[in-house]
C-alpha cells in the first residue's frame, strides 16, 4: 500500500477549538480534550456548547446535513484556530445522486479551518471514546489537508461508508510525520489497545 501524504510537510501549529453542541456528552468532551492536550503541542480550548442550528436540520431523516453545519462553524473560526465541533446527533450529506442522504461519522474539507464529527454512528455498536478520538484525528489530518490513505491501519483510511476505526492502530509514517511538523506528537508506533485510561 502507498501512502499518498508523502509531500504535506508544511510547518503550521495552531490552536486547537473544541466547539460542542448542546447534548453532547460532557464526558466524551474531557476526554477528547485530554487527548487533545497530550498528543498536540499548540494551545487547546474547548467553548461552551451551542444550540445546533435550526438551518442544518433534514426533517425526512430526522437528522442534520452535515456540510450546512461545517460552513456555520467554518463563520465561528478565528485566524490562527482550527475548530472541530463535536454533535451528538446523526449527520448525513448528498454524496451523489443515487445517495441523496449518506449518513457519516464526520465532515471536512481539505485543507480547511474547520471540522465536525457525531458520536451517534461511532457509538451505534457501543464503541469507546477511543474510536471518538480516531475519528477526530482523521477529520483534523484532513483539516491539515491529508487525503485519504491506502494503508489499512491508518487513521487517514477511507472507511468507504463503513466502520474500520477497530483495525485502525495509528497514522502511518508519511502521515504521522506530516501531522508532527504541525505540531503534533505521535510516537512511531500508537496502539490504542496498549493504551491504559
């Protein structure tokens, strides 16, 4: 497997905004932001909740688009910050025309400012926070503007509509290396299953 992120090297450190909205778990917000401080080296700060917008809302499906809420956190980021926010309800997006309503995990574009993920498909088959984190470190390598990643364990993988986050064990080295020189301070090897909480 080729790892197409060979060539991002571009030094850019920034603060890091968690910005949840309301109903998202408090718990999962500590823990994100925990990570968040021990694996990145720039400045890490998390607002006060917010009501998700009215405007973001597909009655049909009962949940929201996915792109109306990225480019209304896209107006609340500062120069110098990169936001992720964080929903607990279930997002979907047009992919295309067969699939007008795709449900997802998360949503960036690249490179980007911003970033969002739900917690509402990661924990549909009751999985752990940790698989809330891999998903927030592929949405911000994709803010860094990472494409997706043919390695099988990278963080970087494209799930194509599934959930692979059980056999992704940490960014591989273009990656990681990629996501290091912009402030970021993964180890040659992270396993998550090493890891004690």
């Amino acid at each position: 497997m080729v790892c197409g992120n060979e060539g991002t090297d571009g030094a850019e450190t920034n603060a890091c905004v968690i910005q949840p909205f309301e109903g998202f778990p408090e718990s999962d917000i500590q823990y994100l932001e925990r990570r968040l401080k021990e694996d990145y080296t720039g400045a890490v700060e998390v607002r006060k909740a917010i009501p998700l917008p009215k405007s973001a809302f597909y009655p049909p499906r009962s949940r929201y688009r996915a792109d109306t809420l990225l480019a209304f956190l896209k107006r609340r980021v500062a120069d110098g910050e990169r936001l992720i926010g964080l929903a607990h309800r279930d997002m979907s997006y047009a992919q295309d025309s067969m699939k007008p309503d795709f449900g997802i995990m998360g949503m960036s574009t690249m490179p980007s400012k911003a970033c969002i993920i739900s917690s509402r498909r990661v924990y549909k088959n009751g999985v752990k926070q940790d698989h809330l984190y891999k998903v927030e470190l592929h949405k911000l390598g994709h803010v860094r503007g990472l494409r997706h990643c043919a390695e099988k364990t990278c963080y970087l993988r494209d799930a194509n509509g599934g959930n692979t986050l059980h056999e992704e064990t940490g960014f591989c080295a273009p990656c990681k290396k990629s996501m290091n020189v912009a402030g970021w301070r993964f180890p040659q090897v992270v396993s998550f299953t090493d890891l004690r909480y």
